[in-house]
C-alpha cells in the first residue's frame, strides 16, 4: 500500500497528541476519521488536521459504526484503558490493524480471547509501548547483544511518577478516568512501560519467559492527603484502595530476577528506575551511568565521581536506530515517533510486528496477576500464552 488509510480512536489529550508530535511526521499516512464522544476534541483535532494540510476526516462518537463504514488499514486506539480490548477485538475481527495505546488487562479471559483472535485472523496488532525504544533501554539491548554486560542476572524497573494532580482530575479541571483505577482496583495498573523494555532484555516469548510473580504494597494514604491538601471537595470521604506504592518480584524460566515498582500517589520526581546487572556491568538510569568491569579499577567506593558517564558509552554502543534519529519534538524524547514508525513500516511491508500479540497479552496480564498476588499474599504464575512457543521463537525485535 502507498498510503495507510488510519483512523484515530480516542482524541483527547494522548490521542492528539500522538498526531501532532508523532504520527503526522510520516507522509505516508492518509488519516480517514476520528472517533470520541466528546465533539470539542473531535472539533479541535479535525482544526488541527486541515491546518496541517491533511483534510477533513470524517467523525465518528461510536467506533463501531467508524470502522463498518470507513474500512480504514488501521486504527491507533488512545482512548480510556478499559476500551482497548473490546475496540481492538471489534477492529481486528474485521481485518483492521491495530495500534493500541498501554494499559493493564481486566480479565485474563480477554487476553486469551485476543490471542486467539490473532491466531486465526493475523490481523497485525501491536501495543504501543514506546519505552521499549528510549535510547537507554536500547543502549542496554544493544550492549547485550554485543557481549558487554555478560549474562544479564538482574533487572529492575518502575513506573514512578506523581500522578496526584492527574488522577484527582486537578489538572484537567475535570475527573480523570485513571480516577476510577484508583478507587475501585489495588495492583500494578501501568506496568509495561518499565517491562516491556525488560522484557526485550531477557527474551522473554522468545527463548525465556516470565515463570511468577510476587506483589507487595504499602498502605494507601497519598491520595486522600493529596484530596484534603487541596480540597478537592468530589473526592473527600471517598476511599481509595490503591496502594501507594506497589512492588513487583518476578522469576523468569531462565533464572533471571525482575522487580518492577509501581510509585504515582507520593510526591517525587519522573523515573522509570531501569537498571540492567550483567556478568561484566551494569548500566543504571538513576544516576545516569554504565560500570563495567573491564574499565573500572578500585572505583567501587568512590562511583559517585562516575554519575553521568553514560554520554561516553552511547558513543560507543549506542542503538543504531538511534544513532540514525536526531530527535526533536516528537513526543517522550521521540519514542513516541520511533514506535509508530516501527508500526507503519512493518504495516507497510508485511512483517510481523515488534511487538507482538503474545508480548501484549503477557504484559497487559501483569495488572490481574499482582491484583491476585496482593489479595492471596502468595505468588501467581504467569499464563504462558505462547502455549510453548517461546521455546523454539526467535528475539528479532530490533536487530
């Protein structure tokens, strides 16, 4: 195909923004509708979209009716969490592609269902988790592959980011939909920005696998003081069952060890909290540095003088996709921009996706297994939903 009829689902805050600083950069897309209830975000994206000299697209409020009617190549879904499967399903059923915005799963049956749904239609799907390609996550991926860091052992990662104002609809001026997330549910509700790149790491479906989980959580406080610091006059009384921060135990096939932190109700800075140990080194982002063994003599006290080496080692392993890239604003340092051209471009030539159903289905699943892990106190294994093919599959992603 020239060009890539898309439809946009979901046009508020995430879904224009993925249009206007990641999607529009490619001209091979030809942008045929958008779908949301709400007519102002509809209103002010078409604006946009005629601004930019992409046309008119025709606008829908049901998503149903977008797809029967308009027949586009694919969609990209950046609607609330709890409509990503249904439309996805709905969409790939009829042989539409997708490209679904991140989030947890609600029941394990949809996962099945959407795995399933892919084996007997192959319709491509694809979550759009753009951390798997920042440039650490892919330093680290390449330095592996290389040899650099040994055997990776150990790796940690989080979802770390004070999302008080977000989820208590403060800065919207308007109840988030997250807010329901918070009252309603108690587990690691967003975790594959820190496990998706995890996951690449250790080869996981593809020659490893996650084996179980094991979650612990703290009391649930920042929230409420959050809502009565502020005054927040919807919110007071209201529980909150959410615990402030989540941590994440996870043992893979192949004997490696993950923990993932899940830290959005406390006051603190941004951090996905990666780091990768090896055999030969380790690379960490807190401290924004690489120690590998082979160049560091009797430093082991005093690495604090080494904070910030990392400049030297993308010079020297940097991933080629981003030795090739020079960002500018196309959205989370341009991972935003590198996922959706990954997307397209494997839309567009027919090969199989980056990331695929099985890594969607095993991640997304992470939000039930912990909420199972909280409630029992016990450790839960993981669905292998590649029923066994992650035995004999190949890690591509990226080569």
């Amino acid at each position: 195909m020239d060009k890539v009829r898309v439809a946009l689902v979901g046009v508020g805050g995430r879904g224009e923004g993925l249009y206007r600083v990641a999607m529009k950069m490619r001209t091979d897309l030809d942008y045929v509708a958008v779908v949301d209830p709400d007519k102002a975000m509809t209103d002010r994206i078409v604006k946009e979209m005629n601004e930019n000299g992409h046309g008119t697209p025709a606008v829908y409020a049901d998503y149903r009716k977008c797809i029967d009617e308009v027949k586009p190549d694919a969609i990209v879904i950046a609607t609330g969490w709890n409509m990503h499967l249904p439309i996805t399903k709905y969409a790939m059923e009829r042989g539409v592609a997708v490209a679904l915005e991140v989030g947890g799963a609600y029941s394990m049956e949809s996962l099945w269902e959407l795995v399933r749904l892919y084996e007997r239609t192959k319709t491509p799907v694809m979550m759009m988790e753009n951390c798997c390609y920042g440039r650490m996550e892919l330093l680290a991926l390449n330095m592996k592959r290389q040899g650099v860091l040994g055997d990776i052992i150990h790796v940690e990662g989080g979802y770390r980011h004070d999302l008080r104002e977000e989820v208590t609809g403060v800065s919207m001026g308007r109840n988030h939909y997250r807010v329901d997330e918070y009252i309603k549910r108690n587990c690691d509700n967003y975790p594959t920005h820190e496990i998706g790149p995890i996951a690449k790491l250790l080869d996981i479906n593809c020659g490893n696998r996650f084996d179980y989980l094991v979650s612990t959580a703290t009391g649930t406080r920042g929230l409420e003081t959050f809502v009565n610091e502020r005054n927040i006059e919807n919110l007071k009384g209201v529980r909150f069952n959410q615990a402030d921060v989540v941590t994440t135990c996870i043992k893979c096939a192949n004997g490696e060890t993950v923990t993932i932190t899940l830290d959005t109700c406390l006051p603190r800075y941004y951090s996905r909290g990666f780091l990768a140990q090896g055999t030969k080194g380790l690379i960490c982002e807190e401290n924004q540095s690489v120690y590998l063994e082979q160049d560091n003599k009797g430093e082991v006290w005093d690495w604090k003088d080494n904070f910030g080496n990392i400049d030297k080692y993308y010079k020297k392993y940097d991933h080629p996709i981003w030795k090739d890239y020079n960002p500018g604003e196309e959205g989370h340092g341009g991972m935003d921009y590198l996922v959706f051209n990954a997307f397209f471009t494997a839309l567009k030539e027919g090969n199989p996706m980056p990331i695929d159903v099985y890594d969607t289905a095993t991640w997304m699943s992470i939000a039930l297994l912990t909420e199972q892990s909280l409630l029992t106190g016990q450790r839960v294994p993981f669905p292998d939903f590649t029923e066994e093919k992650w035995i004999t599959r190949k890690n591509r992603f990226e080569l």
